[in-house]
C-alpha cells in the first residue's frame, strides 16, 4: 500500500464507516462501486469487507482486563486490512498465470491442515470456528498452492542451503532454547471473562468454572470437559499445555501449577483472561537436549524460516508493481486526517 499512516488510517475509516469499536453487527458485504474502499489492480474491496475481516480477527485476539480497546482494534483492522490486499494481489496474480490445482493436490492440502489440529475436526468445523466460509478458505488453500508452485524454483535453492552445518550453526547460537529447567506439565480449562464483561458476566463465568471443577472432582474426563467448555486453543488436545516454564505465566496460575498435588484439581484460579480449572499432571526433570535430539526440530524450523521469508518476498513484489488506491468518503477522509497531521 502507499505510503498511508495506518493508525490515522484506522480512525480515518471508523469515521468514514461508522465502525465503533464496540461496533458488534457485521453485515454482508455489499458490492456496489460507492462501497469501495481501496482498489487493488481495478478490484474492489468494500468498507463492510474490512470491517467483516476486522471483526472475524478481534474475535480471536487475546483481551485482558487492561486491553486498551481502540488498539485492539487499530491492531484488527490493520491485519484486515492486509489480509484483502494480500488476498486480492495474489487473486490478480493468478488472473495473469492461469495454473491448474488438481483436485489431489486440494485433498491433500485439506488432510495437512486438519492433521496440523490433531485430526480432531474437519476442515468445515475450523472453518466455522474461525468465522471464515468454507469456500474462502478453501480458495486461501488454492492461494497457498499456487504460491508455493509459483516459488518452487527458487524453494528448492533456498533449502539445499538448510544442511547438518546450518543446523549445528544455530544450536550452537541459541544454547538457551535447548536447555529446559526443572519444572511441572500441566492441562487446564479456560472459562473466558472478556475485559470488557460486566461483574455479572463475570460472576456467571466464574460459576461455570466451578461446575466444571464439579464435575471433574465427580470424575468427568478431563480431556473431554476440556475439549467441550475450554475457551483455550489447547481444548484442542484436551487441555493439555505441557510443559510449563517457570517464570512464564500469570503468577496466579503458575502458584497453582506448582502448588496442588499432582493429579488432583485444584480451586477455581483467576487470571486476566478469565477462570481456570488447572490440573498438574506431572513432574519434568531439568535437562539438556543434545544436538542428535533437536537436529530434525532445527531443520524443520530453518525450513520454515526460509518459506516464510520467500512468501514475504514474493507478497513485497506483488504489492511493488500493484496498482492501489484508496477511494470515496475512506480517501476524503484519511486526506482530511493527514492535513490535520500538517
């Protein structure tokens, strides 16, 4: 994008789209030319795009009782923002290079992401958690496919420079990240009390942990109260967080890691994010992995590095020889901001 302020921008498009933060209706984006708000190569992405695009990203951002709100969603609507340009760059860009995506290669996209989530739900199911349509996600899944064709080449380059000597070169310079101390596994359940809740929202939160310490104190399954009331992504595995590093976490929630009897659950715990239900589940040595441990870790991370880095290189090329502007009451009013700045 040129060269905008993107938090004037931000306000800039509250004012010009009636989107207040604590704006909670999101409605269907229309597609009229006056609804446009940026072109991007003659296309068109819609006020109601961005505030759809935004609200979908708050909704999973983290909020704690000091979460300053308009950031957040100065924060939403600048990952939004992106998200449609990006999108539309590479919808453009597949406009010019017709490639053909065989319905094998989409299969076998779609068992690679429900595998990434441990098999546990179908690619409709994480869709509809993640507020995005399937057709849209499955058109991100193309996206992906034709990127990654598109970079094939120069892939391959890149990674025939991942080797042992790569791999040895950045455990030798990150001793820190194979040493683990002494320290507890735990698994919890996250009733969430967002920050703007009121104390009765909250209070109602705070009962709900308590029945589910109930029940569990009953003998319900863990993994199964977690995966069915836990606002945490490690519902995902039932609870489950691992390891967890001294130091790290709420202090409140580590005194209880550290402080109940292992295999019992403890009182009800609140952190900024809500109330807890926490289970202690074992005792982990300190210890030290050697390099034969971690080498296939390392060069799986060094590979991501160097596919991450190529995708943002090749996103950086699109937007270069992009045409976009901003359009309609959005550029009236990011101009009028910016003579406000003057």
């Amino acid at each position: 994008m040129k060269a905008i302020g993107m938090a004037g921008f931000a306000v800039a498009l509250a004012l010009a789209t009636g989107c207040g933060v604590r704006e909670k209706k999101v409605v269907e984006p229309s597609r009229t030319e006056k609804d446009i708000a940026i072109w991007v190569n003659g296309a068109g992405i819609t006020r109601n795009d961005i505030q759809w695009e935004t609200a979908r990203l708050m909704a999973s951002m983290p909020k704690t009782e000091t979460t300053d709100e308009m950031q957040l969603w100065v924060r939403g609507f600048q990952q939004a923002v992106d998200n449609l340009v990006v999108r539309q760059l590479i919808r453009s860009e597949m406009a010019q290079n017709p490639m053909e995506i065989s319905a094998e290669e989409m299969e076998g996209a779609k068992k690679e992401i429900e595998a990434s989530f441990g098999g546990q739900q179908t690619l409709g199911a994480l869709a509809s958690s993640s507020m995005v349509a399937l057709d849209t996600l499955e058109e991100s899944i193309r996206m992906d496919l034709f990127k990654n064709r598109q970079l094939a080449d120069q892939l391959a380059r890149a990674l025939e420079e991942v080797d042992e000597e790569a791999a040895r070169s950045y455990y030798v310079s990150h001793p820190e990240e194979f040493r683990t101390p002494a320290g507890r596994t735990a698994s919890h359940i996250l009733i969430r009390c967002r920050a703007e809740a009121s104390p009765e929202e909250c209070e109602q939160a705070r009962q709900q942990a308590e029945q589910v310490r109930q029940r569990l104190v009953e003998g319900a399954d863990f993994r199964e109260m977690a995966a069915e009331y836990s606002a945490c992504l490690s519902r995902h595995s039932g609870g489950d967080l691992g390891y967890v590093r001294p130091g790290l976490e709420d202090p409140e929630f580590e005194k209880a890691v550290y402080g109940q009897a292992l295999g019992e659950v403890g009182p009800v715990v609140r952190t900024k994010v809500g109330f807890h239900v926490i289970q202690a589940t074992g005792e982990q040595e300190a210890k030290e992995t050697s390099f034969d441990e971690s080498k296939g870790w390392i060069l799986a991370r060094l590979k991501t590095s160097v596919r991450r880095k190529l995708a943002a290189a090749y996103i950086l090329a699109l937007r270069e020889k992009a045409t976009i502007r901003l359009a309609g009451d959005l550029e009236k009013a990011v101009e009028a901001s910016r003579e406000e700045v003057r």
